[in-house]
C-alpha cells in the first residue's frame, strides 16, 4: 500500500484528487498540502512514497522543490500533476528530479497508471505527451550502445544519480559521467528527457 501526499494550491482540486484515489485505490493519502513551504515540514513528521505535485505553486518554485525532495528524501517520488504540458515544462521537471508527469486534463485512470509507475520506482510520460515530445530520430534502434550503457541507460531513466549508479555498477562516478557522455553523443541528445523518450521507443525501460 502507497503512502501518498498531494500538493496543490487549489482546494476543491486536491480534495477531489484525494476522493478519486481514497475510493478507487487501495492507496493512502497522508496528508493534502496548498503550499510548497509545507512539504519538507512534513515529510519530516511522515513516510511518504508518493508526492502528487503541482509544479506551478503560488509560494515557491515547484522545481527547485522537487530538486530539495530529490536531495533529502530520495524514496519520496515525486509526480508532477499540472495544467504545463508544453515541451520545456516536462523536460525542466524531470530534470529537476521528479520521476512522472501527468496533465490535470488526464483520466483518472491514467492518473492511477502514473501513481503505480513512480510508486514502483519507474519513470512516467502519459501517451500523449510521448507523441507530443517524440522525434522520429529517438525510435531508431541504429546506434552502437554497448552493454554497459544499456545498463546505465536504464538506471538513469529510472531515477539512479550518478553516485548510485556507480555504486551499483562497481564504478567510479567519472566513470559513470564519461558513459553518460558517450550515450548523449551516440543518440545525438542533449538531456535526461529525452533519453526517456528513447528508453520508452525502445523497450529499455
């Protein structure tokens, strides 16, 4: 059983949320918070394994406090759940750390498929904006990844830093960071985003 909290400025929203996933799920929702200054306060009184977060906080900026969730509590996932679906919005959240991001516009089921995804630790794009964000160059499986950097393909998309990386893989972080460079240049990318979109075409999740 989850442990969730949710985090959005808007009342009747965060109720509602609470409700759909408090009746349809067997999830528990610890607390329902309106403000970012709220959150590290209370993630020190409580266990949390799911943040539901809006980035687009009235009080503070909800990336840098997906970095600080990221930094503090590393087995808190943080979901964003906003109204942002452009292209910078999703590539400025995942790289600030959170592991899923879902429109406010989505059903509830695919609310519910987002929460099992970073529940279990994986990273979530919802269809649409895979399609939205995709390149037809990401799908090609035509570039030369040596074993190696299909493991740390996987362990990055699924939220590893690159010290627990290393430590995984018995590496040294320079290690890890030269792996890291060489697969950007092998897939022509340049951020985490967007090596998702290439883990998801491919099935190396």
């Amino acid at each position: 059983m989850q442990k969730l909290l949710i985090v959005d400025s808007h009342c009747l929203f965060a109720d509602g949320v609470r409700f759909l996933i408090e009746f349809s799920t067997d999830h528990t929702v610890v607390g329902v918070l309106h403000t970012g200054r709220e959150v590290i306060p209370f993630l020190l009184q409580h266990d949390v394994d799911v943040l539901l977060l809006d980035i687009d906080l009235p009080d503070m900026s909800g990336l840098e406090l997906t970095r600080t969730i990221r930094a503090l509590y590393p087995a808190t996932n943080v979901l964003a759940l906003t109204v942002l679906t452009n292209p910078q919005s999703v590539n400025l959240t995942i790289e600030a750390g959170a592991m899923g991001y879902c429109p406010k516009q989505a059903s509830r089921n695919e609310l519910f498929a987002a929460i099992r995804a970073v529940g279990a630790g994986h990273l979530y794009l919802p269809p649409s904006l895979v399609q939205q964000l995709r390149k037809p160059a990401i799908e090609k499986v035509t570039q030369d990844l040596t074993d190696r950097e299909t493991e740390v393909i996987q362990l990055i998309v699924n939220g590893y830093t690159t010290k627990t990386i290393a430590d995984k893989l018995f590496l040294s972080t320079r290690t890890v960071e030269t792996h890291r460079k060489n697969i950007y240049r092998k897939l022509s990318i340049h951020t985490n985003i967007e090596l998702a979109r290439y883990a998801q075409a491919n099935k190396i999740m």
